[in-house]
C-alpha cells in the first residue's frame, strides 16, 4: 500500500489503490453542483452527477458503506437549492437506493450515518446550509469547525472526489483530511492525470475562451495565465467580458452599469485594468445581442450599448470562431450569455461548434458549456477532453496550488498520527 501515489505540483497524494477502504464507514466528497433553471428550479445538466458512478460502485463493490457530501450553489443565489434531486438522479444512475438525508450534521444526520449498514449509501444535504462551509480558512482551522469536528468520529476514511470544489479550501474539502486517513476519488484523479497529459505549455496557439457569471474567479484566473504566460489569446464573453469592456474605456450604458453595480463587479474594474496595462491577450466582444425596453432583441456595437446584454454578437462570434479555428489548444469555461434563455444561447452555440471542428484539443469545463454539449456521447475523447472543473480546473491549468490537494498532501505525510 501507498505505493501508486500522483505527483501534483510535487504534491504526493494517494489514490483509491493506495488506501485499505474495504468494509470502512467512508465519507465521500463529491460536488454534483449543476446549473439549475432559475425559473423551474429543475437541473439543467447531470454530467456531474454521472461522473461520480464508478467511484461510488467501486467503493460499495469493496464492501463499505458511503456517505456523499456536497455543495450545491451559493447563498442568495437561484441554484442555491437541496440536493433532493440530485439524490433521485443518483437512484436512477446507480440503479439501487441511495437515502437522502434532508440534513447535514444535526442529530438526524449523525444518528443515521450511525446505524448505517455496510454496503448502504447515503447522501447528505447541501453542505453550504451549513454556514461555517463557506469561510476559506486553512485545513487546522477547518479541523476545528463543528461541521468536521460532528462528523468525523462517525467515519474511518475520508475520499475527496471533488475536483470542481478544489480550489475552495472550505471546511469539508480540508478539514477531513486533518483528521481522517484519506484519498482521492476515481474522477479527482482522472482529471489530474488527463489534465497533465493534455496541458502541454509548449503547444501554439493556445486559446482560453472565458465567460459566465464568476467574475471574481475568472479575473484570478486571468490574473494567472497572463502572468504565467500561458495564453495566446483570451476570448472573453458573459460578464468577464462587460468587466474587460469598461476597462478598456467603453460606455456600455445605465442598465448595464446598474447590474453590474449590483453584483459588486464595478470595483474589479481597476484590477482588470491592470491585466490590460502589463499587455494581457485580451479580447472583448465587438458587438452584443441585447433586450431593449419591452422584449425588444437587437445587436449593438460594443461601442454605442444600450440594451442589457444578453449574449456576444454575431461579428464576435466570426472573430472568436477565427481565432478557434487556428488554434492548438482551446481551453473553454463559461458561457458566452445568458444560455437558459433559448434566444440568447446562439454565441455559446457557435464557439462551441467551432471548437469542436477544429484540429485543436478542446478541454471543455464548467457546468453551463458542458450542459451544451447535450451528453459527451458523441465527443470524441482523443480530441476533447470534458473536466468536471469550473473555476478549479483553470486555476489548475494556470498552475496554482488547490487547497484541497495540498490538504490531501499534508494527511498522507501526517497519515502515520492517524
Ligand atoms: N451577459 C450576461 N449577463 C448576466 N449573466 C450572464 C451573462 N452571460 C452569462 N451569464 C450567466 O453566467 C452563468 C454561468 O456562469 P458560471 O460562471 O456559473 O459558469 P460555469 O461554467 O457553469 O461555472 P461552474 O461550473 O464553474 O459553476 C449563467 O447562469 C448565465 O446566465
Ligand atoms: O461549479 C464550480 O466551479 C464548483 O462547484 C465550485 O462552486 P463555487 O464556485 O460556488 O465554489
């Protein structure tokens, strides 16, 4: 045992080979966190859901009893919602009966994980009602919260499978792992070592095509890669690339500045600024598609905005499809506009058929692209490869050390305490 260990960033982490969980009582995290119809409810993608079958058979094969923890959207947001579906997607993935726990760490909670049987399955609610999950704070210090400190004498091992969340250092992506022998999961480790294999720094033109809602994410990644050199070209859409128009000087009107004031992003714009200033490949949109007063859609040059925007324009998508074409890498996260409305999905649409035509390797994440993709059935692995990361999996590429792999580093050398 601990011999098959994955080398990140000089991280030594161990794989499911590398541990005994055979007949164990595991906590298991995964994120199944999936964009979700703001006006339904209803989850649009279950890709990642998916992708956690095989690591959730092969521990039940094994003989142990799991317990699944998650996070599912942000306070305050619309996807901020229950996992009551996810477990019945679950269900019907893996064929059996997985018990939805409608609650994280309270009495019910813990009195359940209790009196579990080997073999049995449970998934726990969303971990972030639980509001000490959202603080970022050192694994010590998460060891200490009364989420891990409720929930870990209930378990012999801990897996973290969560590759999307590990770029989060939050309480039960790196406070478990202080305190319980732990691995990493079959999709944490096949992102890592697809990742490796794919990313080559070398390869030319590399082309990263940003966009969605996470701005603040997205302006750390951007940050990264143009220090670190590693793009080409960075195509930006959704609201990167409203953050990058106005620092680049351009009046894209009073709506569009109220929304943007509204999410807190107008005071990034100073920091976007100063990617733009140390000559940043940046590319925002020429034009955008937009609703005017009453329902009206039309598309306005970048430069004379009045409509809210609502998705790239159509002479953007001709640029970005050029730069696609040629490139040797495309590496994409986030849609280009506002895709759970039918009429503004054209822009996510068109770059994405065109990455996928390319003779570039297309490394697709973020749960809102892949959710275009309509099922990976009929993508052809040796040209694509589809991450279950978001944000994690940029911050990966960029280079930057995620908190919950260095989390897993430090438990596997403390290992001999445990
Ligand atoms: N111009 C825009 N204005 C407002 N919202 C936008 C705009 N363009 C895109 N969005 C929104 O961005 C959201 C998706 O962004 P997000 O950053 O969550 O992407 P993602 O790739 O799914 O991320 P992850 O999987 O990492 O959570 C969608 O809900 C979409 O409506
Ligand atoms: O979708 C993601 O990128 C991960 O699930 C992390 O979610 P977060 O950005 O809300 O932490």
């Amino acid at each position: 045992m601990g011999i098959l260990l994955i080398k990140i960033n000089n991280l030594q982490i161990p794989t499911l080979d590398d541990v005994d969980f055979v007949g164990k009582k595991l906590l298991v995290r995964i994120d199944i966190n999936s964009p979700v119809d703001p006006k339904t409810g209803e989850l649009l993608d279950d890709s990642r859901i998916k992708a956690y079958i095989p690591t959730i058979k092969e521990l039940l094969e094994k003989g142990n009893s799991i317990v699944l923890i998650s996070h599912q959207g942000r306070p305050g947001d619309s996807d901020f919602i229950s996992l009551n579906e996810h477990a019945n997607l679950l269900n019907k993935y893996l064929g059996f009966n997985v018990e939805f726990v409608e609650d994280v760490m309270g009495p019910y909670a813990r009195e359940k994980i209790k009196n579990m049987n080997k073999g049995e399955i449970i998934l726990l609610d969303n971990v972030r009602f639980v509001s000490e999950e959202l603080i970022e704070a050192p694994p010590s210090q998460h060891a200490k919260s009364y989420l891990v400190r409720r929930l870990y004498p209930l378990f012999e091992g801990y897996v973290n499978d969560a590759f999307a969340a590990s770029h989060r250092s939050q309480a039960s992506l790196v406070g478990f792992p202080m305190l319980l022998k732990s691995s990493v999961g079959r999709v944490m480790e096949r992102e890592v070592s697809a990742l490796a294999k794919v990313f080559n720094p070398e390869d030319f033109p590399k082309v990263f095509v940003l966009g969605g809602g996470k701005v603040l994410d997205s302006l750390r990644i951007i940050e990264n890669l143009v220090k670190r050199r590693l793009a080409d070209r960075i195509l930006t859409g959704g609201l990167i690339a409203e953050l990058f128009a106005l620092a680049k000087g351009l009046d894209l009107g009073r709506e569009n500045m109220q929304i943007l004031e509204k999410k807190g992003l107008i005071s990034l714009v100073p920091r976007a600024r100063r990617i733009l200033l140390s000559g940043g490949p940046i590319e925002i949109p020429v034009d955008f598609k937009v609703e005017k007063e009453g329902g009206k859609i039309v598309e306005e040059p970048s430069n004379k905005v009045s409509g809210i925007i609502k998705d790239i324009g159509s002479t953007t998508m001709e640029i970005y499809s050029s730069f696609i074409k040629d490139a040797k890498l495309i590496v994409m996260r986030g849609p280009m506009g506002v895709i759970e409305d039918e009429r503004f999905r054209d822009g996510s649409k068109k770059i994405l058929e065109n990455a996928l035509e390319s003779q570039g390797y297309l490394i697709i994440g973020g749960g809102h692209m892949i959710s275009m993709l309509g099922g990976t059935a009929e993508v052809n692995s040796s040209k694509v490869h589809v991450s279950t990361g978001g944000g994690a999996l940029l911050l990966f590429l960029a280079g930057e050390t995620l908190p919950a792999l260095e989390a897993l580093d430090i438990s596997s050398k403390e290992a001999i305490k445990k």
